[in-house]
C-alpha cells in the first residue's frame, strides 16, 4: 500500500479478488488480461473495503455469534447459560498411581502409595513433635522417601503430612473413568491422592452414579477441536486439556429422601411431550437408576428442552469447529456438519 500525501480522499482502501485455487497458468493469465491496475479500474472491478470495529478487513467477523447463549460461564452477570455448573477433568499429579486398566493392579499400587506415606507420616511426626510449621516443612523433604516405586509425592501430599493427616484405602473410590481420551481405565477418585477434584464429584459422586456428560477441548494447540459425550468421569489432560458440561448435577441429599429428579424449576421430569423413556428404554421421570439415595440431581431449564452437538466438515477459514444448540440447526451450518442431540424422541403408541 502506497500512501499519496496530495490524495482528495485519505484511508481509501481498494480491494480485488481474482478467485480462489487457480493455478499459475490462471492468475498469470488474468494479470495479462487486465495489463494494469488500470485495468482494473476500467472493469470497474475494485472493491472498496470499509474496515469494521474490530479492524477487519476481509471476511469480517458475525458479532450476532455473541449473542448466543453461553455453553457455561463463571461470571455472576453472564445471563442464561446452558450449564450452570462445569468441570475441569481430574488432575491426580499421579497418573500411573491412579489410572490402571487392571482394578486389582490399581488396588495395589494405591495400597502402597497409602502404606508408605502412613509409614512416612506417622515417623516424620514422631521426629519432629514440637516444631513449628515453618520448621517442619524445612525438614520434610530430607526426611521422607523419595523412592519412585514406593510413593508419588505432591505439593498437596507433603502438607498433609505435616498436617500429620491420616489416609485410608477406600474401596468405593474405585470407579471408571476415560483416559486421554479413548483409553477406558480404572480410576482411584479420591480427594486425598487426587491432586484436583475440582467439581467432577458434583459430575459423579461415586462409582454408581448416572450421568452423562459432554466433553470439549480446553486447549487447541493444533487449532483442532473435539466434543466427546461420556457417562464415565474424565482425567485433566485429555488432548489438550478438558472441560465437562453433564447433563446432571448432583448435589448432597440431607433430608434422608430419595432423589427427586426435579429441575430447577420445580417441575417433575416426566418427559410430557416425549414418550418417558431414555434410550435405554428405562422411565425419564428423575428416578436415580442406581438405587442410590445420597444425592439429588438436577438440570437447567434449557437443557429440559434438548441438546444437539454441531460437528462441522472442513472449512476454507478454519479446520474445525463445534457449537451446541438447543434449536434445529440448518444444513450449512459451518460448512455443513453431522449433529448429535442428548434426546431422542419417538411418536408415542397410545393404544
């Protein structure tokens, strides 16, 4: 761009597409053609480009995609979202401690891990009874094992020693869970050798408990993306990192009843305009399907509606893309696309 200081008009931009994909022969062909800019001028072929707000250019950005509605947000003033609660997968800090494929293998590494830390622990405190904080944390690291084989160290693990926190093996904790992100394994879910739980036990709150969930990337570091719909628990690092969007969360039931299946509107979840059954062929009327009465579960108003996951093909301006919606989408949809709801429905026999 050359800029013409005697110029009557100042931030004219001319812009000219000869078309996409053409070969050498083509473009060399179509410069011959119009000879000079000039003749362009004389086709009357230049487009003047007005940049927008942002500062584009060319193939300006669609501010209405910030109208839509948030798949789920932690800002107290975002509005309507579709999921009011979300979670990073499970960050252990010891993944080959507490993923196994062999639930008897998982048992005994976690058996170990937990006898040589109460081994640790109860000699540490026993060595050291009368020093401060400061102190104790001074003398930890010299004191304690470091073999590999014995013991998988954290920042979190190393506080609660000093903490003199006692560990037990719990046998409940053992559930399944998917590992980056194909992998089916065995997971120890447990908040003591857990790194970070963050809200995964809200997704699941122990080994029996039903839920599904929709999992997308946190982290494109090969501009992908990826939407994967799970019933089991996930790890933190699953191609890329992860976050967790279920269809139900569960939260602690104190008043001894069982699980009530209502939404936060208040309304029973017997499915009326839907024929009352999930693909399994089971009732949808918010009963647990685990038999299990600790917790209850519950939904948002816009996901009592339906779901559907959007996977776009490949587009000229971006390789991939994924969006949820609860309205039909139409067939061109980013580049066209294959979409997946939560809820099937069928016409319902009345006979």
């Amino acid at each position: 761009m050359v800029k013409n200081p005697d110029a009557k008009e100042q931030g004219r931009i001319l812009f000219h597409d000869i078309g996409d994909y053409l070969s050498r022969e083509h473009k060399l062909k179509r410069i011959q053609e119009l000879a000079s800019v000039n003749g362009l001028t004389d086709a009357g072929l230049w487009q003047t480009v007005t940049p927008d707000e942002h500062g584009d250019w060319l193939r300006q950005r669609d501010d209405s995609f910030g109208k839509f509605i948030a798949i789920g947000s932690k800002e107290k003033d975002a509005g309507l979202v579709l999921f009011d609660l979300f979670s990073r997968g499970v960050e252990t800090a010891r993944d080959a401690w507490c993923f196994n494929s062999s639930r008897s293998t998982l048992e005994t590494n976690i058996k170990t891990m937990i006898s040589t830390y109460e081994r640790e622990r109860q000699q540490f405190n026993d060595a050291f009874p009368s020093l401060n904080r400061k102190e104790r944390e001074k003398q930890l690291d010299g004191f304690v094992t470091s073999d590999p084989t014995r013991i998988s160290w954290s920042v979190n693990l190393k506080q609660d020693v000093i903490r003199n926190k006692k560990i037990t093996y719990e046998t409940d904790d053992i559930t399944t869970a998917i590992y980056r992100p194909f992998f089916r394994q065995y997971l120890y879910f447990n908040r003591d050798l857990n790194n970070r739980v963050y809200q995964m036990p809200r997704l699941f709150p122990d080994a029996k408990a039903d839920n599904r969930m929709i999992m997308i990337k946190q982290r494109q570091p090969d501009n992908s993306q990826f939407a994967l719909m799970s019933k089991y628990a996930s790890d933190l690092q699953s191609d890329g990192g992860t976050q967790c969007f279920s269809e139900y969360s569960y939260e602690e039931d104190r008043t001894g009843q069982d699980r009530t299946g209502q939404d936060r509107t208040g309304q029973d979840r017997t499915g009326q305009d839907r024929t009352g059954q999930d693909r399994t062929g089971q009732d949808r009327t918010g009963q647990d399907r685990t038999g299990q009465d600790n917790y209850t579960r519950q939904i948002t108003e816009v996901q009592e509606k339906n779901l559907v996951i959007c996977i776009s093909g490949s587009g000229e301006d971006r390789p991939f893309s994924t969006m949820m919606m609860s309205s039909n989408p139409d067939l061109h949809l980013l580049h066209g696309g294959q979409c997946f709801p939560m809820f099937l429905y069928e016409t319902e026999d009345n006979q």
